[in-house]
C-alpha cells in the first residue's frame, strides 16, 4: 500500500445508515477518544448505547451541551445496526453540577473525571464526553461570532473600496483635462477632490431626506418636535412668540418655496456650512486684528478671493458689515442647538434682536432623533431697540449640522437670489455659530454674522453705532446669548440662600416670576423698535417729531388688559456713560427723581431673584408707598439686565392678588401686563469687544463704562378700558408729555451727577 493513502473502511455505508443523519455523524467525528481502543475496553458499547449517544449530541447542540451520550460512537463495531436504541438523559441536578465545574474547569484530568462522576452517579467516560462536547459547542459559537464581525467588517471595507475607486475613476488633470493617477496631483488637490465628492455625499444624503416632506403642505410651527425631554423651564413657552404677528412688503410676499427651488436650497445649505465653519476657525488674512487688538475685521478682498462661489457679488449701494465674537457659556451644546432650531425659543432669547420670525417650510427634521441635518426655510426681521433704526428683514435657510462628537454648528443663507425683491435691504451671507462641547455643562460657541445692508434710512444717533457692526454684529449675539443662559441657569438653581432679605427661595414662585418676566420683556421688545410685527398705528399731531406714539385695541388677550392701548417712545443722547444710566434707572432709591406715576412715594424692594453674575441682572418686585394715604399701593415688577452690548430697564405695574398668585407657583399667563421701560445702548464712539471673562463667560464691566449713551424710552399706557371708543387727542397730549416730561427729568438728573 502506499503510503498516505488512506483504505475506506467497508462498513462507511453502515456507519451512516445506522444514524441516518450525515452532520451528526461529522459532528461525533470530533468527539472520538484518543485512544481508539479505549471503545473495546469498556462493555457499555452496546449499538444502543451508541446510538443514543448520537441523538443525546444533537440534543447538546440545542441545550447548551446539557445532555450527552455516554460512551464514544463507533457504528464501525455495532454488529446489529437495526435494533431499537435504548435513550439516556441526564438529570438535571447532573446537568447543573457539570455546568458549574466547566466553568471553574473545561479540561478536567481523569481524577477530576472520576471523582465527578462519582458524585453525579455517571461514568468517567460519559463525563469525559459531555466536557468535549461542551468545549465544541462553545468554540462553535464563539467561531460563529467572530465570523459575524468579520462579515461586518469586510462589508465596511468594500464600501469604502467602492467609494476610493469611484473617487479615483473621476480623476481628472487640471490642465488638460483628461484621466490621470493620484500621484500626478499635489495633495491640496487631492485633499480637495474628497472634500467635493464627500459634500456631494451630504447633498445627496440630505435631498434624500427631503424628499421625504416635498409636496407636504406648510403648517403652523412648531413643526420640529423637540427631540429632547422638556426642560422644567424653557424659553418661549408663552403662547404666540415667534408667530409672524406681522408683515412688511419685503416678508408678506413670502410663502413657502417651490419644488424646483428646493435642490438649490439644499446645495445653498451644506456650500454655507462649509463656509461658516471656515469663517470660524480661520485667522489672517482672512480676519484682520484691529488697530486696538480687540476685534476681528473681514478683509473683504480675501474672502472673495478664499469663498468664490458665495452667493453674488454684493448688490450696488451696500455695505458689508462682518463680525466674529466667541464666549464661554453655562449651557450644554445639545440644548445650545435645540434653542436655535426651535424658532419659539430662538425668538424669545434674542427678542432685543429679533422683532418677528417664522418657519415657512421644513425640508428635513434630522435624522437619529437630533437636529443633525435638518433644515428650514425661515423668514425674520431684525431690529434695534429705536424707533429711528429700521428693521432688518430676511428671507433665508437654516441648516444644522453635527461636525463631531459635542461639536455642531448651525448656519443662515439668505435666498433672495432665488426669489429677489426689489424692496430687500439686506441679505445675509453664510451666519451663525460654531457650538463645541466643554466641560461642567458649559459650551464654547464662536460665533459669525455677515450681511450686506443699505442703512440709508439709519438715523444720524445711531449711525456710528450701526455701521461699526455693533448693533447687529456677532458681539450683540453672543452677549445676548451668554445672559440669557445664565439666567437660565438661575431658574433652574436649587441652592438658593435663604439669609438674604427678599430673595424668593420658592422654586415655583421663581419659575412663575421669572416667566412672567420674561413675557413683559418680549411685549416691550415687540413695540419699541420700527418694527412691522406688530398692526399699531402712527397718529399725526403729535406735537413732536422725535416721539412716535401709537395705538391699538386689545380684545380677548388675557396678557393684556381690554381696551385702547397707547404706546409712547423716543431716543435720545446722553453724554454719560451706559452703565452709569443703567446704574441709575434700575435703583429704587433713584426712582423718584424720573417716575412722575410715583407721585414722589417712597419705592421699596419687595423681593428679587438675581439671573446673572452682575449683581444688576435680576427681577425685583417693587412697591410704591404714595406719599398720598388715601391712595392704594401699587406693586411694580421690574427686570434689569445688561451685557457688553445693551441694557434693558423694564418694568410693569401688576395687580398684588395676581402677584400673590405668582408667586406660590400659580400660572403667570394670565396676569395682565403693559410693559414700559429703557434700552440703553452705546453711541458708538467708544467700543469695547467682547472677551471672555475669567469666569467662562462675558466680562461686562469691559463695555458700557465710557462713552455716550443712547436712550430709547417707551411707555405704554391704556387710556380707555372700552375696546371700541374713540381715542381722544387729550389722551394722546397727555402720553406725550408724560414721555417728554420723563424725559427731561433723566437728562437733568445725569447732567447734575456728570457735572
């Protein structure tokens, strides 16, 4: 015989018909004992042994080797393969016992074999063979595994194969155009190539994810449900914030986008994006330092040669306002981008900066439960807290996007290159913010605004101001959103000091108050400015052209009480400096001196809760204790804030069983309000940029200390309860020399204490 050729043994066809099952017969094929003799040595090698065995090893596969056969098969010496099998099981104390010493030891010698068997009332064989199946079947299953994985992984790599292959298929010279090999390109080329196939990627992937709500109808917002579990305390929880109370001819032409438009919108989105977080990570030359050191200057012939494509060359007569602010700010990125996304809330945090905005259509919501990828089609209207600064309105695209883990960004397009109008004055260039995870809740945001403007209709006050980029610049963003998460994070704040006089350590009646608060100062926001979002009426004959009154009806508006409403503002010059007005508006003590309803009383501070580090940042309810005793107490709710940017001195009076109400936690919503107060703001002579503080967030002693000031006063006033009499022209004499009045006594007041 030759050797290594193995003879098959002639009883091959009984070994299979004997067991009639062909991976049963491989799988005992493992199990045989080393020694083959050892299946002669022992007399429990009947065929029914053998047999039984068998089935007992098909059972182990699906019992996790708890029953086995117990002896080793072997058809090649059953002399009668036709007789009936006798079947053996394990108890299950037995199986138990195996189970628990396989674990502490797969590969027992024959002492522990013996011994074991002993206990269980088993042979050393059959114990032998229950252990070898056991250590097959877990190395099956553990092969099965890894093949899984492999599979996944080999999948992944042809993916990525495909894609590179592609990538290298489309190759092509720069110079002549045809086919060529990487090595022939430089690798900022290269490098540039997979950059353009993987935002090709993204375009592909977010039109897929839009053609999901093409066609659908717009809706009133909100339209993004929030994918986060809701806060106990939120921005923009009142009914009506962000709705489009009103229109200008610019926005109330504006509907929803067309079918044809919505590719182009998606292709503008994810170039703006890309723009955006170039904007935010790059320096010079593309941002100058200027001549202080302290703010950043776009060099406009740069960015044009760095952002070719963009969205046109900017329109004859505008001008190019760019900024970039970055802060520290006690809030996590998630919450950050819900804020942005969500128009109610984003409205409500910079209600000094937007006077109205809408979502007009959502082409995708994101996908994996966030706000990864989605985007919206928007209209807004921007504003200065002055009724001689018009508004801003803009018709643009929202896209969120997450670069990294903890880093997002959320970027504004304006659209009127796909729908222009002849009335637009400004169009916004790639905006918005880069938001990047930090630690103890705190989040990193960059920030960039970009616009082109006609400010032709800017009043001579406030041009200075305008045109350095400060009143709508990235620094009024960023200071906005650094107080309004600190007063956040004050609402939420549990360890209160109770030692304090006046402080309200009710966690409700925080809450409550601070939302009630929050209302007034969105309603006073909502009539200052020369804003279209509201329907008030400019009366003639008012007697001067620099106080701009107006009237409406308010009907069936709980927030408000019934009747005819006239509101009074103006804005003027102070040469003192922005702080020291604030400082003096927001003191009780100095009340007197500039409120004529006082009627000279005594002010006294009830009780107030602090929203931010500066100790001016708080809501404070106030009474005035009329000197005249046959006159009721009047309860005053006020609310102070100021950041590098503004300040804000804004207040109401408030009915004290309603206060009473509030303050145990009771709904706030139904407490009436007519808001009255001050925007202070600097006159632009003397601007100090935003920095971040040692603290994390923004140093607000670093702006507003030098400088002129400008004041804008507002007051609103219900000079008849009957929503459909007729305003009388005393009533409007009388508003006006209220606000003329209040205003002189300001102006002498910080014209004795600046001499």
């Amino acid at each position: 015989m030759l050797a290594g050729v193995m003879i098959p043994a002639r009883n091959m066809p009984t070994m299979i018909s004997g067991n009639r099952n062909v991976s049963g017969f491989g799988t005992s094929l493992l199990v045989q004992p080393s020694n083959m003799m050892e299946g002669q040595l022992h007399p429990l090698e009947s065929e029914s042994e053998i047999g039984r065995m068998r089935d007992d090893e098909l059972d182990s596969t699906t019992k996790s080797g708890s029953e086995n056969h117990e002896a080793a098969s072997g058809d090649d010496q059953n002399p009668r393969p036709n007789k009936k099998k006798r079947y053996h099981r394990h108890t299950q104390h037995q199986i138990q016992e195996m189970e628990a010493f396989f674990k502490e030891c797969p590969h027992p010698d024959d002492k522990q074999r013996k011994e074991l068997g002993r206990e269980l009332g088993l042979e050393p064989l059959q114990v032998k063979f229950w252990f070898q199946n056991k250590r097959t079947q877990m190395k099956t299953q553990h092969e099965r595994h890894e093949n899984t994985q492999l599979r996944t992984e080999n999948e992944k790599l042809r993916a990525d194969n495909m894609r590179y292959r592609e990538a290298l298929s489309t190759a092509s010279c720069p110079n002549c155009g045809g086919p060529t090999a990487v090595g022939q390109m430089s690798f900022d080329e290269h490098h540039l190539r997979l950059e353009n196939a993987r935002l090709r990627e993204e375009i592909d992937r977010i039109s897929a994810i839009a053609a999901k709500y093409v066609g659908k109808p717009v809706v009133s917002y909100p339209l993004l449900s929030s994918p986060m579990t809701p806060r106990p305390f939120e921005f923009g929880a009142q009914p009506g914030t962000g709705d489009m109370y009103g229109a200008g001819d610019l926005l109330r032409s504006i509907s929803s986008p067309s079918e044809a438009d919505k590719p182009i919108i998606i292709e503008l989105a994810v170039a703006a994006m890309e723009e955006l977080v170039r904007m935010a990570q790059m320096g010079e030359p593309l941002w100058m330092t200027s001549l202080d050191g302290t703010t950043y200057v776009l060099n406009e012939e740069e960015y044009i040669r760095t952002f070719p494509r963009g969205i046109g060359p900017k329109p004859t007569g505008f001008k190019c306002e760019a900024s970039r602010g970055t802060a520290l700010v006690i809030m996590n990125h998630i919450n950050l981008v819900e804020i942005l996304m969500d128009v109610n809330q984003w409205s409500t945090v910079f209600s000094g900066i937007v006077s109205k905005a809408s979502t007009l259509d959502v082409l995708s919501t994101g996908i994996a439960g966030n706000y990864n990828g989605a985007l919206q089609v928007m209209a807004a209207e921007f504003q200065v807290l002055s009724p001689l600064v018009p508004t801003r309105e803009s018709y643009y695209v929202r896209y969120c996007k997450q670069h990294a883990e903890g880093t997002w960004a959320v970027v504004d397009a304006s659209l009127d290159n796909i729908r222009p109008s002849p009335t637009a004055r400004c169009r916004r260039r790639p905006s918005g913010c880069l938001i990047q995870e930090m630690p103890n809740g705190y989040s990193k945001v960059t920030w960039v605004e970009h616009v082109e403007v006609d400010d032709s209709g800017v009043h001579s006050l406030y041009k200075q101001l305008v045109s350095s980029g400060h009143a709508f610049g990235a620094q009024r963003w960023i200071a906005t959103l650094d107080r309004q998460c600190e007063r956040l994070a004050s609402v939420m704040a549990t360890n209160v000091p109770t030692g304090d006089v006046g402080v309200i350590t009710n966690q409700d009646g925080r809450k409550s108050m601070l939302k009630l608060a929050e209302r007034m100062v969105m309603s006073f926001c909502a009539g200052v400015s020369a804003s279209t979002a509201h329907t008030w009426t400019t009366l003639s004959g008012t007697g001067a052209d620099d106080v701009r009154v107006m009237t409406r009806k308010s009907v069936d508006d709980p927030g408000r009480p019934p009747g005819i409403v006239l509101s009074a503002a103006t804005s003027f010059w102070l040469p003192v400096s922005p702080k020291r007005v604030f400082d003096f508006l927001r003191d009780e003590n100095s009340r007197s001196e500039w409120d004529i309803l006082s009627n000279g009383g005594v002010v006294q501070e009830m009780a107030h809760i602090a929203n931010g580090r500066d100790t001016g940042n708080c809501v404070s309810l106030l009474r005035v204790n009329s000197a005249n005793s046959s006159q009721s107490n009047m309860l005053i709710l006020q609310e102070s804030c100021a950041d590098p940017t503004a300040s804000f001195v804004i207040y109401a009076p408030v009915d004290i069983v309603a206060m009473n109400v509030v303050l145990n936690g009771g709904d706030p919503d139904y407490v009436a309000l007519l808001p009255s107060g001050f925007a202070i703001l600097p006159d632009g002579s003397t601007i100090t940029a935003t920095t971040s503080s040692a603290g994390g967030g923004i140093d607000t002693d670093a702006a507003g200390s030098s400088g002129g000031s400008l004041l804008t006063v507002a007051f609103q006033i219900l000079v008849d309860s009957v929503p459909t009499a007729k305003l009388s022209l005393g009533s409007v004499a009388t508003v006006n020399n209220l606000i003329a009045c209040t205003v002189e006594r300001i102006k002498a007041s910080l014209s004795c204490e600046n001499a």
